[in-house]
C-alpha cells in the first residue's frame, strides 16, 4: 500500500469528504507534472530542478500519506544537499518516478466518503 489511509482519513473527517476529493485532484495533477519536471531534469541533467522536486515532494508526500514517496524524496534531498553526484542518483530518482505514477494510480481509486465512516 503506497497511500497510508489513517492520513487520508484524518483529512477527510477534518476537511470532509468533498474538499478532500478536490485536493486529491489537485495532488494528482502536480504529481503528474512532477513526474514530468522530474523526467526533463533527469534528460538535461539539471540537478538544482531534481533538488527543488525532491525537496517539495517531502512535505506534499508526507501530507496525503504517500509513505514510500516520502521515503524516497527524504533520501534523494539529503543527498542532494550533500551533493552526491547526479549519476549516482539516477536509479532512485527512475523509482521515484515509478512510485509516484503507483501513487497516483492507487490514490485515484479511494473513496474519500469511505474513509469519513472508518
């Protein structure tokens, strides 16, 4: 499970269903353009834009539960800011990638009207 449902839950019954669902949307479209700056700093090699995604990714993964892209942002930021070679990160960066388009596809499949009657 990539998407830890007590987080999505707690928003639900703070924010309620609806407005959940509206930023559920709005978490599936940045995902989706994330993915897209992610792909075209990895192709240019462009290792501050990979840092910036990385970096914003730890708060907005941690806040709609997205455990395993939380994990790997942590670690891709912490290297970045140490300045580990980019070629060194590529592998984690293609997972990142990968678990975000899961993410995506699994938070896509949540009922946020479910998650209020847990």
């Amino acid at each position: 499970m990539l998407i830890d449902k007590l987080v999505l839950h707690n928003l639900a019954t703070d924010l309620g269903p609806e407005v959940l669902n509206t930023l559920i949307g709005v978490y599936i479209e940045d995902t989706i353009s994330t993915i897209d700056n992610i792909k075209n700093a990895l192709d240019t090699q462009n290792y501050d834009a990979i840092a910036l995604e990385a970096h914003t990714l730890k708060s907005v993964s941690a806040t709609y539960g997205a455990q395993d892209a939380l994990v790997l942002a942590k670690s891709i930021d912490a290297r970045c800011k140490e300045h580990v070679e980019l070629a060194l990160l590529t592998t984690d960066i293609k997972k990142l990638m990968q678990v975000l388009e899961d993410t995506v596809a699994e938070i896509k499949t949540i009922d946020t009207q479910s998650l209020v009657a847990q």
